[in-house]
C-alpha cells in the first residue's frame, strides 16, 4: 500500500512540474532568459514563432509561480526586463538532463531503425 501512495505523491510532483513547466513555451523563454536579462521585444525575437499576446501570458505566468522577474524602468517608453530568479536558475542542471536524456534517446531510437 505505500508503494500506491508514494506513486501518488509523484504523480502529483509531476502534475506540479507539467504546471510550471508546461505548455509549447515556457522552455523557450526560460532557454533565452538562462542567458541574461532580456527585453519584451528580444524575448518575441528569440521565440520564434510566439505571438505577443501569448508572450505576455506567459511571462505573467512564470512570474506569479516565481520563476520569472519582471523589472520597470521609468524611461520614455518605460523599458521592461525579464530574468530569471534564484529558484528558477536550480532548474537549468535539470534541464541540462533533460536535453542530454532527449539527445541519447533519439540516438538509439535511430540506431534502431
């Protein structure tokens, strides 16, 4: 029985994970963002193909979780950055795994064929 609730427990870590992480652009904008603070219009530049519209919902979303800084200035137009928070940051190891695992995986997947 504990085995059920351990599993549980996981997949709910994942549910969470899918939350923050999940949906076609989230891992776009936090790649560009690993490489220093980015304006709006650099961030619609470098995500390809997002429309602005969804830009900003994303970037509002990864801002309420806590993954996101957004920073005004008061210039003329007023600038806005984005970067990544400290929380935010622990995540790039992670996801450093993730593309060698993806890498590795689409190597046996054609050595297969």
């Amino acid at each position: 029985m504990d085995n059920h609730k351990d599993c549980v427990v996981d997949v709910a870590d994942l549910q969470f994970i899918l939350q923050v992480l999940g949906g076609k652009w989230k891992l776009f904008i936090l790649s560009s963002l690993y490489f220093g603070k980015k304006r709006f219009k650099e961030l619609e530049r470098e995500v390809t193909g997002i429309s602005p519209k969804m830009l900003i919902k994303e970037l509002k979303d990864l801002e309420a979780i806590g993954i996101l800084n957004r920073q005004t200035f008061n210039t003329v137009p007023i600038t806005v950055e984005y970067s990544l928070t400290d929380e935010a940051l622990t995540l790039k190891p992670i996801l450093d795994l993730m593309k060698q695992w993806s890498i590795d995986f689409k190597k046996r997947v054609q050595e297969k064929k």
